[in-house]
C-alpha cells in the first residue's frame, strides 16, 4: 500500500523532480553560505561570495564546452538541434560570465577598495566575456539560417580553443606583473562542503535553463516552419 | 597541381593585384602612420619614458594596421564577385585559405617594417633589431592565420568591417599580450631564455590556430 502510495507519487512528482530538487539544493546552499560556514579569518565575511563566485565561473565554463560540442556536432552532423543546443548553452553561459564578473568586482571593492583588479582569472574571464558577446554579435547580424549556424560554430569551435592560450598569458603576465591574490587561504571541511553544494545546485540549474532554452528555441523553430508554410515563403 | 603551388598561385594573384591597384598597403601605411603619430600627441615624453611604452604603442599600432588590411583582403574578392569565381576554379578550399592567409602575411610584413622604421625615427628608440623582427614575425603569422579565417566570416554578415575587430581582438589577446611582454624584455636587452615562454605562446597559438583554421576555413566559404 505504502510502496504504491510512493510509487504514484514519484509519478505525479517526476516531471518537476529537478524543479525541486534544485530549489532544495539552492535553499540548502544559501542556509550554508549565510549561516554553516564559518568566516574567513583573513578577509572576513566577504569571502563568503566565495561560494557563489566559484559555481558561476565553473557554469559559465562548462556552459562553453556544451557550446564546443553542439558547434562541433553541428558543422558534423548539419542538424540544427545542435546549432539550437550550442546557443542556448551559450546564452546561459554568458549570463553566468556575466554574473561571474559581477560578483568578483563585488568581492574586489572591500578587499581592495577598487572594483576591478587585473588578476588572472578575472582578466581571462573578461576576454572570454567578448568573445562570446562577439558570438551573439555575429548571430544578429546574419539572417540565413544555416549561414548563422555554421559562422556561429566557427566562432563557437574558435573561442572554446583559446581559452588554455587566453589562461596561459594572463598567468604568466600576472605573475610577471604581482597582483593581488583573491583568496589562498586553506579551505576547511565546512567550506569545501559549502563549495561542493554550491557547484551542484548551480549545475542543476544549468541543466534547468538549458532545458528550457533548448525547448523554447525548439518551439520558435516549428513556429517558423509553419509560419513559412502559410505564407508560402 | 599539388597544394603549395596552388597556394602559392592564389597567394600571387593578391599580391599582383595588389602591386597594380596598391589599395590595402598604401592605405593601411597612412593610417598606421596616423596611430603612431596620434600616440606621440597622447604620450609626449622623456626617452627613458618612450622606451617603457613603445611596445604597447608598437603592438597596438601593428594590431590596428593589421585589422584593417586583413578587412580588405575578402572584402575586394567580395565586391568583384571574385570570390564565386575562386570557388569555382578546381582549387581546394585549403588552398584558398592558405593563399590568402600567405598573402595577408605578407602585407602585413611590409606595413609592419615601415612601421617599425617609422617609429624608430619619430620616437627615438631602436627598435629594428633580430630579435624585435623575428616575433614581430612569428606573431603576424598568429594573426594572419586568425585573421584571414575572421575576414571570409566577417565579409558575409551584414555589418562586414565592425564583425571583423569584434572577433580578431579578443581571440588575439593571448598573442598580444605575450608580444607586449617579450618586447619589453627585448627593448630592455633581456636574454631569449627570459623570453622563452611568451615566445611559446605565441608560437603555440601559431601553430593551433593555423591548424585549426586550415580545417575549418571550409565551412565558411560553402555556399
């Protein structure tokens, strides 16, 4: 009785399972970020965007590969779920870029008084930030379809290669020319713990928006056929 | 006909075309001229100034000139309808891409030398030494190898000279950045080992992006 209680419950729930198994994560994430984990002795409470900073760095980079593969998938295969695939991913992932860049300017004005440092990571991200505004850029301005998705693949294929080169040269200039040094403080088992929930609510909710993004664009593109087809275009 | 020589054929025929309507280099020199003209009234100063900021102004005059040669170089083959016709001859798009990019390369050389002329009169510094020359060289390769990739792309959108500094500056970043570097070390008389891994950089993204846009260059000139 009670297994079958379950098992028609897991049913009704299965389609929002993600939904909500993200929110729980996300909650649990806040509860640990605000109250679990204890404060940074060195650089005190602001270290705790910490926790927030290194999941949309980690998203924004993932998202990218996920725009590697589908631009890869896409000049192979000539299927346009990949080209719809490799910009939704890239969507999500300049948003996170976006947010990344944000956060570490956030971080970077109590500890330093200034809202932007030339550290690696924070350089690197914002050359990668360009790059993939020029692949939005590029989007917009051709409107042949298939056009737009092997000239987005191309640029999709290019920017993922230069990212080790992009990390190589700021390494080498930051160290070169000394900067400051975010965070280097060893991390406890709380914080590690903390970090860890972190990454994986937001992969989850990676997984949601590409979803929804991939579907809607999915939804536009039958609009457009049949849109074509009564208008006989 | 075997791939170098077809190369080479398409890599000529930019280069005559050049030397007759003398449309990219001329124009391209004037304007870099104007770059380092416009840094002198921007940052007027002492020789032992001069010296820290001439590989900045050298970089980003070669980087500017360079955008804009590159522009040109699918731009003409565009506006003549010539493109259509390279697609037509029995060549392979690898070769295209190859003579093109050789023939980019070497306009850029030439405008890069008179820059490099250029400056050291105006600014005082010597800055035509084997080693300035031979990374100027191994970076325009870099550049010319991503450029010409960017240039088919970019004359094909709709908005065809902005596409092209959106895509070049941010993918040649790493190049530029490891080229300001080096130059500095040179101008101060480091030893090529103190050079040695901004060297690798750039010759590591040589050898990728020519690599990678060889193989993909295809994709963008179908039709």
């Amino acid at each position: 009785m009670l297994s079958m209680l379950l098992i028609s419950f897991y049913r009704r729930i299965k389609k929002y399972f993600l939904i909500i198994f993200g929110t729980l994560l996300m909650l649990a994430h806040l509860y640990m970020v605000f109250i679990f984990v204890p404060t940074d002795a060195e650089t005190g409470i602001i270290q705790r965007i910490f926790y927030i900073h290194v999941p949309l760095a980690w998203i924004a980079f993932f998202a990218f590969f996920i725009t590697l593969i589908g631009s890869i998938m896409f000049l192979w295969k000539r299927d346009f779920k990949w080209d719809r695939l490799a910009s939704a991913s890239a969507e999500i992932g300049f948003l996170f870029i976006t947010l990344m860049l944000i956060s570490g300017c956030i971080w970077a004005k109590p500890v330093w008084g200034v809202w932007w440092v030339w550290t690696a990571r924070l350089t690197m991200s914002l050359v990668l930030w360009f790059i993939y505004a020029a692949y939005f850029i590029i989007r917009a301005y051709i409107s042949e379809p298939g056009q737009r998705a092997r000239f987005a693949a191309v640029v999709g294929i290019i920017g993922f290669l230069n990212i080790p080169l992009v990390f190589a040269a700021v390494e080498l200039w930051t160290t070169q020319h000394p900067g400051m040094i975010i965070f280097e403080g060893g991390l406890t088992t709380e914080m590690k713990l903390t970090l860890i929930v972190g990454l994986v609510a937001y992969t989850v909710l990676y997984a949601l928006l590409l979803k929804d993004r991939f579907v809607l664009k999915n939804f536009k593109n039958e609009l457009n056929q049949m849109k074509n087809l009564v208008t006989g275009g | 006909m075997k791939l170098l020589d077809k190369t080479l054929v398409i890599a000529w025929k930019d280069i005559l075309s050049e030397f007759r309507t003398r449309e990219i280099i001329s124009s391209v020199l004037v304007f870099a001229g104007l770059v380092l003209v416009i840094f002198n009234f921007a940052f007027s100063g002492s020789r032992q100034e001069m010296l820290a900021l001439a590989p900045g102004i050298l970089w980003v005059t070669f980087a500017f000139a360079g955008v804009l040669s590159l522009n040109r170089s699918f731009i003409q083959e565009r506006e003549e309808n010539c493109l259509e016709g390279l697609m037509v001859c029995p060549i392979s798009r690898e070769a295209i891409y190859l003579g093109k990019m050789l023939s980019s390369l070497f306009f850029m050389v030439i405008i890069e030398a008179a820059v490099l002329l250029v400056f050291g009169l105006l600014f005082n510094v010597n800055v035509i030494t084997l080693p300035m020359v031979m990374l100027t060289l191994l970076a325009t390769i870099g550049f010319a190898a991503i450029g010409t990739l960017f240039s088919a792309l970019a004359v094909n959108t709709r908005a065809r000279e902005m596409v092209l500094p959106i895509l070049f500056f941010p993918i040649v970043s790493p190049v530029i950045i490891a080229a300001v570097n080096a130059s500095e070390l040179m101008l101060n008389g480091a030893v090529w080992s103190e050079m040695a891994s901004w060297i690798g950089i750039i010759a590591a993204f040589d050898v990728i992006f020519l690599t990678a846009s060889y193989l993909i260059f295809g994709f963008i000139v179908e039709e």
